[in-house]
C-alpha cells in the first residue's frame, strides 16, 4: 500500500454546469488499437478477397440482343460512345495476355522470360493482387507492357449492379495508380472468353463499361495453361494457324505455373523465328498507348491506399506469427505446467518427505494495513486459532477508519499494533520487520484469513536452511459471484499450477502477499521491502533469488483473500499487477549478465516470467481475434474446432490443477465464458500496462473497498465463511 490519493473521476463539468463524460485514457488508448487492428484485419481481408467478394459465374444465356458483328468480330470490342466495333490483331503479331496477376512467385518469372525474348505483352491485373505487389505492377510498366482491368475483386460483372461494377472499376484503377502511377482504358471482364461468347448478360455489361470510357479486350486464341495440360500441349493451343495475328489467354497467377513459363520460354524464339511480332495491344493495333500518367491528388491517394494495404499486409503477417508464437507458448507453458506440478505434487506427498527438521519455534506475523475495520478482526482472530506459536503484528500505516483501535480493544495476547504515518505498505513491512521478535517471519494481507495450519505448514520449508522464502496457497474465499468464480479458476489453475511449476524449475517470481514467509536474515541484506515498484512481492522475490536464496511453494498453507468483487475493483488490482511486474522486471534486468545465482535466475526465471507473464498473455488475444475473424469470413468450421481445441487444453489444465487442490470440479462450468469474457478484461489489462510502461506513466496505489466476508473456514475445511454485508464496492482512490 504505497501512497492513498483521491484521483478526479472521468467526468468533468462542462460550461453552464452539466457534466460530459469522457473516456477513460486506460480505455481509449486500448480500444483505438483494437479499432486499428480491426482495420488492418478488414482491409487485409478484402484485398484477400475474403471481404465482398463474389464467386458466383452465370449460367449461359441466348445471344439474340447481341449485335451480329459483335458476336462475328474480332477480340478488341469497342463500345464507347454508342459505338458497336470490334478489332482484330493484324498477321503476324501475336499479343500475349496474362489475367490474374501479379503473382509474387510467378509473375517474376513471367516478366524473366518476355524480357529475355524481347517480347511485350498486356498484363490484365486484379486490383487485390496489384495492392499486394506494387513493385511488379512497376516492373510491368518500366519494362514496355501494357497494363489492363481485370476487376479488384474478380466477380462475374454480369450480376453485379453498375454501383458494384464502378467500384470494381474505380478500386482497380486506384491500385495501378498507386503500384505505378498510371491509369488504363483497356478492361478485359472476368470468366470472359471469345466474343462469340458474349450473351445477352454480358453485352449489357459492355456497354456499360464502354460507355465509361473503356475498351473489352477478350481473347480469340486460348492456351487453357490453367488446366496445366502439359507444355507441348500449351504451345500448341497458343499457336494461331496460318500466320494469322492472335490475342492469345494466359495466366500468371492462380495456381502453379511452371507449365506456362516453360511454354513461353520455348514459344518465343521458335514464333520469332516463324516471323512472329510479340507486342502489347495498342503496339500490335498501331493505337495510342491505353496508358496515362496520373499527378496531383489522385496519384497521392493511389500511393496512400498502396501505403495503407502494404501496411495491413505486415500488420497480419506479423500477427500471424505471434498468433504461432502464442501458440507455442500456450500449449508449452500447458505441458510445463502438467508435467512439472505433477512432479511437484508427488515429490512433496511422498511418504517421508520432509525439508528439514521439523520447524518448532515461534513465528512473527506481520499484517500490514490500510482502513481496514471491516475485515481485520476476522484477520487477527484467525491467526490466533493459529497450531504454530506466533507473535502477530498489525502495522496500521495512517488508517482513518478505527483500524488500529478495533485491534487494541480485542485484547488478544501476542498481538502488538504499530502505527505510523501513511507510507505504503513496503514502509508499513519493513516497520513491522524491524520490530519483529523472530528470524522467520510471515507476511498478510489484512483483508485475509489463515486457516489453523497456514502458519505451521508455511514454515515447514525453512527446515532447510537454504530456503529463504515460501509461498503459501492463496485461495478465493469470496468465490460465489461469477467474477469471483472465475478469480478462483484463474487462481487455482493459473497462479498455484505456476508456482508448483517455478518451484521445481527455481525460479518462482512472486511470493503472493497474501500468505508468503521469509527469513528475516535474508531480507535484511537485500534492504527489506522495497517501494521501487508496485509489485514489492515481486520484487523482494526476485531479489532474494539473486542472493541465491532458495524460493519455494508450501501447497497447505492455505490463505482466503477477498477478490475484488467488480470490474472497476478487479481492474485496478490487475492494473497494478501487471505493470508492477513489468517493474521488476526491468530493475533486475541485469541478472541476465550477471555470474553465480544471479545469472541463473537472470537467465532462467527472468525469461520464463517475461515470456509467460509479459508476452504470451499480450499475444493471447490474437486467439480470439483470428477466432472472431474465422468465424465472420471463413474457414468457420475450422476455426470454431481451432478454439475448442485450445478450450480443450485449458480444461484439461484447469481439471488437473482443481484436483491436486482438492478443489470441487463445478466452478469449472464457467470455464468458457471465463475464456470469452474475463480473459478479454485481462488482454485489455496488460496492453493499458504496456501503454503505461512504454509512455513513461506513473500509476499510482489504489486501494479496493473490503466487504469483510471472508472469516477463517470453521474446522480448517476448505470452505470459508462467507459474512453478508451491504456495502459499497467501489475502489478508492
């Protein structure tokens, strides 16, 4: 408990008196990252043609509303301005089309072999593909091709609306104007093949685009390479007979494409050699070129939205991989846990097992506290139906609310009150060290109760004289409410598997405040308590293990806290948590360098912490995100059975951990929607404590309002007391 100060809330008084309320900064900075993200995710998904793309083709129709020299003509329809006329490639010359791309992998190819050839050719491109791979989009044009539409989003325009078909249109131009500065008039449609294939749905369409300005290139000669039927079979399908000049269909994306450059590689030379002219269309038409330079503010908002869909492109791929980091971590620290707290929990059940002599000898307890009436007596009158001898501590750091006097007028023997003046709840320990009677002292919260044999089994390991501290087994005694059921999960499967798991591995990174005891002669030389960060549990911890101090878990001694009982308290708690953690973290850095104890905690725990603690729950929400993202846009099935997969593996730790607690297994029904709701609350946690860190912010104490309804469980059972008390659960500040 460092400094207590009341802090403004968010609403503020606006002009003439009314009060606005603002968002909180803990809340607008998280969610303007997730908006960020959420945006990167939807415009990676339409680029990828998995956002308003349509994939239906229509079904043939009749051909009578066609005109007649339409459907006899040439490749080349021109439709603008009314106009009804088509052309043909003249003898000769043959100009080599290539629809879908770029593609990353083949278009490279592609451009390797026209070039080595001297060949031109047109390069009909998707918008979504020309915003992924700008720089071949430029290739094209500095090496002499011509560039055409082919649709952003590649759908049949026959039963899209002219709404759909205009922004088809406008997003493509807007992806070449970006990748290379230019725009084209030339447009070839989706699922188009001859012109005496053109339909009374298609004609409509052609008209329409006509009448924008553009001219329908089809193609009258086609290689069908999509169906990779071979090289010698491509050539010879590409290959107009009789000298006659062709618009020839090829693809350099949508598939493997090895056929197609091979064709082409071996294509060229020998129709060069025939008298074969390889241009691009306007080239081979003797027309002026389709393409135009674009300046000023459209070029500027090509280049921008070519900014924005490399930027979401690096944005997903790397939460691609933190999403395979996450998941590395997940299922890893799952099997650590299972295997190590398995061997944790049969090497300290064994028959025989013992640390040391038996632990005789009285303890000092220390109960640091801070306003709190309402739950202190239930605190010191548990701790004297303690079976170990113990000298009790209330340290009162500047309570105003009778704290101090409601624990002298007990009269219990064996209980001193300190008082001082509020300093913190390091000040308050470090106090109450001093003024302690015994080597080993025991350390509380005053909002929680022991158990009769919390104290004799948290001193038990310092039989061995290399301990210096121990963690007891802090439950959740207010576990009745739904946050308060998913606190015991989070509690007895995430922080009692961990600290059975950093035991065996000697590294555990918190003795929990609630119920941990020291060695007084270890934490005199390290400086006791320290107030450099708001995890001081977290950071004496750490320090002890640089001294080379042995930090153990004590499964029995078992200690009820009261959970903060709403989001607003439970936020506040984590808050501080989390980004004391990051504290400690950082003030030991060093261990990593360092020789002896030191480094081997430095280069072991302080790892495992940050990776388990720091960077797998900041990643973990890349779960939810690809679940909610799988489930709106596909694959759902696989996506759903992904989750459930990982639900699966957290069921499976939480069954595990809940047994070796002798925990009942029915809280655990509320496992999935702790999964959807509270986990959420805890991401959003982490990502304010990140923002806080990296911001250089200060957060400072904010202590929780107590119910008091937690009392020692009657019997030593392990069901507490639960006292009904009608009180206001808001935090203060």
């Amino acid at each position: 408990m460092a400094s207590h100060s009341h802090r403004p809330g968010p609403a503020t008084r606006a002009r003439g008196g009314s009060r606005r309320r603002r968002v909180p900064l803990r809340l607008l900075l998280p969610l303007l990252v997730l908006v960020a993200l959420a945006a990167m995710l939807m415009l990676r998904g339409y680029t990828h043609s998995e956002i308003l793309a349509d994939h239906r083709v229509q079904a043939p129709a009749p051909t009578d509303k066609v005109p007649e020299k339409i459907l006899k003509g040439g490749p080349v329809i021109d439709a603008r301005g009314g106009r009804t006329e088509s052309l043909s490639v003249p003898d000769k010359r043959l100009v080599l089309t290539f629809d879908d791309g770029p593609d990353p992998v083949w278009t490279p190819r592609v451009l390797d072999v026209l070039k080595k050839h001297d060949a031109h050719a047109v390069f009909f491109v998707t918008g979504t593909m020309a915003s992924r791979h700008p720089d071949l989009v430029q290739r094209m044009v500095d090496e002499g091709h011509e560039l055409g539409l082919h649709t952003f989003n590649h759908p049949d325009l026959s039963l899209q609306s002219k709404k759909r078909i205009d922004w088809e249109l406008s997003q493509n131009q807007l992806a070449l104007t970006g990748a290379a500065g230019v725009r084209t008039s030339i447009f070839r449609p989706p699922y188009s093949s001859f012109s005496a294939a053109m339909d009374n749905n298609s004609w409509p369409v052609t008209e329409y685009i006509g009448s924008l300005g553009y001219i329908t290139v089809v193609n009258n000669t086609d290689s069908e390479d999509w169906q990779r039927p071979g090289v010698d079979e491509i050539i010879r399908r590409a290959t107009p007979k009789n000298g006659e000049g062709a618009i020839v269909l090829m693809h350099d994306s949508g598939g493997d494409r090895s056929q197609t450059v091979e064709a082409l590689d071996t294509m060229l030379p020998d129709l060069k050699k025939d008298g074969y002219a390889f241009d691009n269309l306007t080239e081979a038409l003797d027309a002026p070129s389709a393409m135009s330079p674009v300046t000023g503010s459209e070029l500027w908002k090509g280049k921008a939205w070519i900014f924005l869909v490399q930027a979401s492109e690096k944005v997903t791929s790397g939460l691609a991989a933190g999403l395979a980091i996450v998941g590395t971590l997940v299922i890893g620290r799952f099997v650590l846990m299972l295997v190590l707290s398995g061997v944790h929990a049969r090497r300290v059940r064994r028959r025989g097992f013992g640390w040391g002599p038996p632990v005789t000898e009285p303890v000092t307890v220390l109960v640091p506290a801070y306003n709190e009436a309402k739950c202190i007596e239930n605190t010191v009158r548990s701790l004297m139906d303690s079976d170990h001898p113990v000298e009790v501590l209330v340290i009162d750091d500047g309570s105003n609310d009778g704290t101090a006097r409601i624990v002298e007028a007990m009269g219990l023997p064996n209980v001193r009150v300190i008082r001082q003046l509020n300093a913190g709840k390091p000040a308050a320990l470090n106090r109450g060290l001093a003024n302690a009677r015994y080597d080993i002292v025991v350390m509380m919260d005053g909002d929680t109760v022991f158990e009769p044999s919390t104290v004799r089994e948290l001193v038990q390991p310092f039989g061995d004289p290399r301990v210096g501290a121990v963690a007891g087994n802090a439950k959740v005694g207010n576990k009745d409410s739904l946050i308060g059921a998913w606190q015991h999960i989070e509690y007895v499967m995430g922080f009692n598997l961990d600290r059975r798991m950093y035991d065996i591995l000697g590294c555990m990174p918190t003795i929990p405040g609630a119920v941990g005891a020291f060695r007084r002669s270890a934490l005199v030389p390290i400086g006791g308590m320290s107030d450099d960060t708001l995890a001081e549990d977290t950071d004496v911890t750490m320090a002890l293990h640089r001294a080379g101090w042995r930090v153990v878990y004590a499964e029995n001694a078992r200690a009820w806290t009261e959970a903060p009982e709403t989001v607003q308290q439970l936020w506040s708690q984590r808050y501080r948590w989390s980004y004391g953690t990051m504290q400690a973290i950082w003030k030991h850095r060093r261990s990593v360098i360092e020789k002896g104890p030191s480094g081997r905690f430095g280069r072991v725990g302080l790892p495992f912490v940050s990776l388990f603690m720091i960077v797998a729950p900041l990643l973990a929400p890349l779960i939810d995100v690809f679940l909610l993202y799988g489930i709106v846009f596909g694959p759902t099935q696989k996506t759903i059975m992904a989750w459930l997969g990982v639900l699966a593996i957290q069921a499976v730790c939480a069954a595990f951990a809940f047994r070796l607690d002798r925990e009942r297994m029915t809280h655990l029904l509320s496992l999935p929607l702790q999964q959807i709701l509270y986990r959420q609350l805890m991401y959003v946690v982490l990502l304010q404590s990140w923002i806080t860190a990296l911001t250089g912010g200060r957060l400072r104490w904010q202590k929780l309002r107590r119910t008091g309804g937690v009392s020692a469980p009657p019997g030593g059972t392990d069901i507490p007391v639960q006292q009904p008390h009608a009180v206001d659960g808001r935090p203060v500040g």
